[in-house]
C-alpha cells in the first residue's frame, strides 16, 4: 500500500511510487484535484536519506535548473509538449513541479516492451512526428532544449498510436546567440560534433533537430538509448546500408546543414499521409 503525504487540499504525493528520477529530481506518482498526476521535485526533499544531493553551489545550480524548468513548461502548452498542470511549494519551502501523469518513457519503451505487432513502420514515423511538432513548438517559443534523448521522451498509449511528449527543461536555453554558452548535457551520442567542441559556442536550435535524428536511429534499431559517438555511427552505417523507413528522416537531421523542426515535421506528416509512395518520390532527391 502506498504511503501519501499530503500536500495541500488539492496535491497529495504516493511517496512510495517514484516513477522517475533524474541529475537533479526525482518524479512520483500523485493526485491532483482528484486527478493522476506526476510530481517532481528535488532529491533533497524527496530522499534526503537515500540521495547524496550536492552542496554548496551545486545545490545552487540545481535549485535554478529547477526553477528554471518550472517557469518554461508552465509557459507551454501543446499536445506533443509534457502537461503542465501546477507549480507549487513543499512544506519545506521547495517548489514541487506537478505534471501530467505519462505512461512510460521511450527508452523504457524501446528495451521491455515486445513490438512485434505494436511498433510498426507507422508507429514510428508517428512517433518521431509527434517529436519534430513539439520541437517545432518548442523553437518557436525561442527555446532550444539542449537535452533531448530517449529518456526525455515520454509516451501516453493511445489508437492507433502512443502519443510522444516532450519533457524535461531544466537544460533548456533562450534562443539568444548572445547568451549560447557550453554547459550541456553529457549524453553526447545524442549531440552534434559543433556542441562537443569546449570552444565552439556557435550551436542554434538545429541542434535538437540533430538529437531528434538521433532518437530516430533509437527508435529504428529499438535501443534503450544511444551512448557514445561511436555508438552511433555504428548504428548510423546499418542504417544507411539498409532500407529502413525513417533512413530518409534520420539522414535529413543528421546533415551538416539541418532543415528546422518546423520541416522535418512536414516531411514526417507526408510520409505518414501518402506512405511508401512520399518515400520513393523523396529518396532519388536527397544527397547523403
């Protein structure tokens, strides 16, 4: 039985129900005006016996991500974009960030899940559209997110498709190239070469579409996520020696010069609108 706290008349925690956890929160099961939820918070008020939470500025940077990420997602509002549903504040003074309650993410998804009838070549390409529309939403807010992967993917089952969301903002950036800075994230099978160079700030929002490339080969070659380069180049050569249906997708973002979100979401909505016939229009076109 779940133990609950609760947290005001409207919020109360399952703290016995973690269904995430992350550098610098932990994500539990909860009810929200007498609604599924998932609530988020920091691990030194969540587990302050079982995590290690960094001191000192460490602590500093953590509580900004935090906050910082609180005040983008509450700014959102789209279909392929995680749910905000309230911010709020623990008994210890700590905002509690409480979200739409999702299913899984994509990386669990990809590794325990048996898709032998389910993940079919028009799930996927649903999949990575539901990702490129969020992107796009996203960039036109002027944000750029800076740590999408597997992980940050989250799926709601729905027909005929699972619905894919975007979540986790505590990385994201204003799109300002005065502000572009190299403090990113270490998951860096899922970066550009130009995010992975100490003094070469000059990265915009293409690198999400990069990332969003990346998750393609994820979810093409059904892997729990994508960890170094040279992991993803191996992957990125089965796929251009084969004929997979996202090959023209993942090869689109993974380009030097990358199209926006905004397009790659339009090819995606095509190829799943007219099928093998928009692929077979589109391949004799594109230069690897």
């Amino acid at each position: 039985m779940s133990s609950v706290q609760k947290i005001n008349d409207e919020l109360f925690v399952y703290v016995n129900e973690e269904v995430g956890s992350g550098t610098f929160g932990m994500v539990f099961k909860g009810m929200y005006k007498n609604e599924a939820c998932a609530i988020k918070m920091l691990h030194h008020v969540a587990t302050p016996l079982k995590i290690n939470f960094p001191v000192g500025q460490g602590q500093q940077n953590a509580i900004r991500a935090f906050d910082h990420e609180s005040m983008v997602l509450e700014s959102f509002q789209h279909p392929n974009v995680l749910q905000h549903l309230a911010t709020t504040e623990h008994p210890s003074g700590n905002i509690m960030l409480v979200t739409e309650l999702m299913d899984c993410n994509l990386s669990i998804y990809l590794s325990t899940h048996d898709h032998s009838s389910s993940l079919t070549s028009q799930c996927e390409i649903s999949l990575s559209k539901d990702l490129a529309s969020g992107l796009a939403y996203i960039h036109s807010r002027k944000i750029i997110h800076r740590d999408l992967c597997g992980v940050n993917v989250l799926l709601k089952q729905s027909r005929p498709f699972p619905v894919a969301k975007i979540s986790d903002f505590g990385m994201s950036k204003l799109l300002d190239p005065s502000k572009f800075n190299t403090t990113i994230s270490h998951r860096l099978g899922y970066l550009p070469p130009e995010a992975l160079h100490e003094d070469d700030e000059d990265y915009d929002e293409t690198l999400d579409v990069f990332s969003l490339g990346v998750i393609m080969i994820q979810i093409a070659c059904r892997l729990e996520n994508v960890k170094s380069v040279r992991e993803r180049s191996s992957y990125l050569s089965e796929i251009k020696a084969g004929t997979h249906l996202l090959k023209l997708h993942i090869m689109t973002c993974l380009q030097d010069k990358r199209p926006s979100a905004a397009v790659v979401c339009g090819q995606l909505e095509k190829h799943l609108l007219y099928g093998d016939a928009y692929r077979q229009v589109t391949l004799a076109t594109v230069c690897w």
